[in-house]
C-alpha cells in the first residue's frame, strides 16, 4: 500500500513509527514489571516470556507478510540477523542504562539467564543441523528441525518456570555475582500502577501499538531498500533488523534504569530465542521448507549469534566491574565482533 509514496514520505513514516515503538516498548516494561511483581514470575521469566514475545512483534509482522508473499529471504535475514543485533543491544544497555556503576553482566548475572543462553545456543545449533537436510524432508508443512525448534524453545520456558516458581535459596535459582547495588529502584512500577487491571491494559494497548507500528515499519522499509537498491539479506539483516530492534533497545534501557537487570537481559536472551520459533509460522504459511534453504549468508549470521551469546555467558560466568568507555569487556567484544561480522556479511552478500 506504500508503493506510490514519494520517498520522503516513506521515510517519515518509518520514522513515527520507530518512534511508536520506542515509546510502546518504555511503557510495556514498566507494566510488565508490575505484572511479574504481581504474578510472582520474577524479573528473568518476565523478561522471557512477556517481554520477549511482546518487543518481538514486529519480527512476527514480518515474517508472516514475507512468508505470504515468497519473500523468504527477507524474512530469514531478518530473523538471523535480528538475533545478532538485538545481542548488540545489550551493548546499548551497558552504555546508557547503567552508566559508570558495574557492567550489565555484573548486575544481571545469575543461573537463570545462563539456562536461558543454553537454550538459545541449543536452537541455534538446530538451525545449522537443518540446514544439511534435503528441502523434502517435509513434515506438516515443515520439517522435524522447526518442531524440534518449538519443543526446546517451549521446554526451556518450562524449565526456568520452575526455578522461578521453586524460589529455594539454592545457587542455582541465586545470583551468581552478589549485586552491590543496593539502593532502591529509581522509578518502581508500582508508583505507577496501583492495580493490575491498568498494568494489563497499558501492556495490551503498547502491544497492539508495537505491532501495528511494526507492519508499517516493514512496509516502508521494504519500499526504502528497493529505492535505494539494498539486497533483502542486507537490508533485513542490518537496517531493518536494527529498526525492529527498537522495542529491545527501549525496554531495556527502561528495565536497567528501574534496575531490574535480570529482566532487560532475559528480554534480549528470550526474544532471540523466540525468533527462530517463527520459521515454523513462515513454512506453514509459505508451505516451503524453510531451513534446507538456508543460505551461506544465513548460516553466518547464526554462527554469529552463538558467538554473541556465549562472550555474554562468559561474562555472567566470570563477572568483572572493569569497564571500558561505560562498557564491560564482554561488551566490548562483542561490539567489536559484530561490526566485523557485518563487513564479512557485506562480502558474503
């Protein structure tokens, strides 16, 4: 439907739109703070679940409007590439959600978030084995490695549910490196909510907005990356990864700053382990085999992720309070890792 704007028009459109969801994005985690607090979920599982699902909107957006019309590429970059660059966010949160205090991996780093990196490293890992297979390996509409995708996906939900619901003092439910930070959160979502039911409809309201603002992000991305003449692996794995990121970057910053730092990381560690959940919604609706498909470039780009991932867990592993330029090592490396991995994406592409 955006096919006969003028280009500066596209542009401001995908502008307000970037700017809906960062607004929506602030707003949800505030509600889902309260909405943990109140169903006793804990910071991690909320992160996991209620954020990821909901700042991940726009991917589903995407997905299903690529999957509709045979646009795989667009939708598997995207996907894979938002896996990487929604880690760089943590990155961001480093930077301007804690400032000079400790680094993010010091404050968040506890057993939950490493069985939530265990889970996103195994489906990852699931994606590289599909790819080896014959496109024909059809099973509903799909083959087994996107089912088995949902079964680790849904299995780790499970998983850090009980040790959420267990709350034992054992190490494992613990956090690993003892949060020096002791002072009270900045702006605790109960001074803005008294009741539930304004938490939940403020969240389903930024929900609804996310997505809707989500759609005309790739719509009007869509439209900018012909225009300019950008390759649908290129596009969807930098610019319009980056643009459907915004709701992570929002959120986040918002949890760090309200200091529920297990939360802004379970986001980013849930949400990239609900992405490639959706390459089962892509092959029913396109009734392709999604992952036999894959190509070089994809198969970088979650290489790329796993990589991402593990220099986090090693952080939350071996916590440090040395920083560097507001950020902690582990930061820095993977900043410095993933602008390298666009340049080689710009030499596979």
């Amino acid at each position: 439907m955006f096919a006969g704007f003028s280009t500066p028009l596209l542009i401001m459109i995908f502008l307000a739109a970037s700017i809906v969801v960062w607004v929506a994005g602030t707003r949800i985690t505030y509600a889902t703070d309260f909405i943990a607090g109140y169903y006793k979920l804990g910071e991690a599982f909320g992160g996991l679940v209620l954020l990821a699902i909901v700042t991940n909107l726009p991917e589903i957006v995407i997905t299903v409007v690529a999957a509709n019309n045979h646009d795989m590429d667009m939708a598997i970059s995207n996907l894979l590439g938002g896996i990487g660059i929604q880690t760089v966010v943590l990155v961001l949160i480093d930077i301007f959600g804690l400032g000079k205090t400790a680094p993010l991996s010091f404050k968040s780093s506890s057993y939950i978030l490493l069985l939530e990196g265990v889970a996103l490293i195994f489906i990852l890992a699931i994606v590289l084995i599909g790819k080896q297979f014959p496109p024909g390996l059809i099973f509903f509409r799909t083959t087994p490695f996107e089912w088995l995708i949902v079964l680790v996906w849904l299995g780790s939900i499970y998983l850090i549910s009980k040790q959420t619901a267990s709350g034992s003092p054992h190490p494992r439910n613990g956090v690993i490196a003892r949060n020096t930070d002791a002072a009270p959160k900045k702006e605790n979502a109960e001074t803005r909510f008294q009741s539930i039911n304004p938490a939940l409809f403020v969240f389903s309201i930024c929900a609804i907005a996310t997505l809707v603002a989500g759609w005309a992000l790739e719509e009007t991305g869509s439209q900018l990356a012909d225009r300019f003449g950008m390759g649908g692996v290129l596009f969807g794995a930098t610019f319009l990864a980056l643009s459907t990121a915004l709701p992570e970057i929002s959120t986040g910053i918002a949890s760090a700053r309200i200091k529920d730092y297990q939360m802004a990381v379970s986001d980013i560690f849930g949400g990239n382990a609900f992405l490639p959940v959706l390459f089962i919604l892509a092959s029913v609706i396109s009734g392709d085999a999604i992952l036999p498909s894959l190509k070089a470039s994809d198969s970088y780009l979650t290489c790329i992720g796993i990589i991402l991932t593990g220099i986090y867990m090693v952080g939350m592993l071996l916590p440090r309070k040395k920083q560097f330029l507001r950020m902690g090592m582990d930061s820095v490396a993977v900043l410095i890792i993933y602008l390298l991995s666009i340049y080689g994406l710009l030499i596979l592409s």
